[in-house]
C-alpha cells in the first residue's frame, strides 16, 4: 500500500510504502473490542458507594424487648430490612481496571489503523506545527487539511505551539504516537498523521 504525502498546503510532496504485513491483513475485530472494552474500564472511577447498617446514623439499641409485644422482633432501627437503614450488597468503590496483554494493545492498534487506511480516512503529513499559539491557525491548517468532525492528529512529538492552539477545537485530539490506543483510532473520523508517526507505528506494531 503507498500513500501520498503532503505538506500544510495539502499538496503532495511524496510517497510512503506501507508494509503488507503490517497493514494488509485481516482487520480483526474482536482485538479492537477487547482493546476499547479494556480501556474504558480503566477510565471509570469507580467512586460509586452505599451506606451499610454500619453506616447509617441511628442508635444501635434495641427499639423493644424481643418476645412479649406481639411485635416482629427486630435488633436496631438500622436494619436493612428497615425504611431509611443501611443496605445489603450494594456498590463501593472500587478499581474496574484489569490487565490486557501488550501483544493484545498492539493488536489492536494495528486493526484499528488498518481499518482507517482502508476507509480512505488517513491523511499523511510531512510536518504539522504553527508559527504562533492561536487557535484560528491551528482550525485553518487542519481545515486545508480535510479535517471534518471528530479528527485525530497524530506526531512523534506534537509540536506544542499546535497542541495548545487545537486545544479549543471541537472534536480535535492531538497525541503522541506513542500514546495512541485503538479507542482513539476508532474514535475519530478522520485521522491527520505525520509521516515520522506513521513510519514510527510501522516499526512498533511490526
């Protein structure tokens, strides 16, 4: 598979060969939904919590004497049997997260990123940085560039002048090669890369 590239004026400066065995094979998508089931998992917060009969407020004494009354018997006024006492099983917080083999991430990624080529979606950048922090620089540079929508730009090292200046930017995300994840591949619906992240991607998930 080649690619063209192009520079900030969306004029084609080159080409890049794109390894079969890396980007011809099969989209497998059961890695990408293990991917993305896996990592908003790890992004919940889990503070979600509910107060036992530990930690309802109310006396603990026993409201009447246990035989004689004609009375169900009963031990405290926070039983959970009760209105407003504590209750039994209910969520506490706790961590969603789980391991997820690297071979499995990678995976992933790769399908993730081959299904993009293959929808036409990838746009191939010789360089992608602005002259000054303003986000109407920054909207004009990705607009000449076909961005529409969610979109995803993509650097080895994301030059900060434009990090700062899509910060603003409905639907931009701009990522290091190395932080990129199926889910935000996916996310996207179109992705804006350069030609060092994309050669860099090729050498890690080969």
């Amino acid at each position: 598979m080649t690619l063209d590239v192009v520079n900030a004026q969306n004029e084609k400066v080159g080409s890049l060969d794109l390894r079969d065995d890396v980007f011809g094979g099969r989209v497998k998508v059961d890695l990408i939904w293990q991917s993305v089931v896996h990592e908003n998992a790890e992004k919940r917060r889990g503070t979600h919590a509910t107060k036992t009969r530990a930690l309802v407020s109310g006396s603990g004494r026993k409201p009447w004497r246990q035989k004689g009354t004609g009375r169900a018997r009963v031990g405290e006024i926070r039983n959970p049997l009760w209105r407003k006492g504590g209750t039994v099983f209910g969520p506490q917080p706790r961590d969603y997260g789980y391991p997820l083999p690297r071979k499995v991430e990678r995976g992933a990624l790769r399908a993730a990123f081959t299904q993009k080529l293959r929808d036409g979606v990838v746009t191939v950048v010789d360089a992608l940085k602005v002259d000054e922090v303003k986000t109407k620089a920054a909207a004009a540079l990705l607009r000449g560039l076909g961005a529409a929508g969610k979109t995803l730009v993509v650097d080895v090292r994301p030059d900060e002048k434009l990090a700062l200046s899509a910060r603003n930017l409905t639907g931009v995300r701009v990522l290091p090669s190395g932080r990129l994840s199926a889910r935000d591949v996916m996310d996207a619906q179109r992705v804006i890369a350069t030609r060092a992240a994309v050669e860099r991607l090729q050498e890690v998930l080969g």
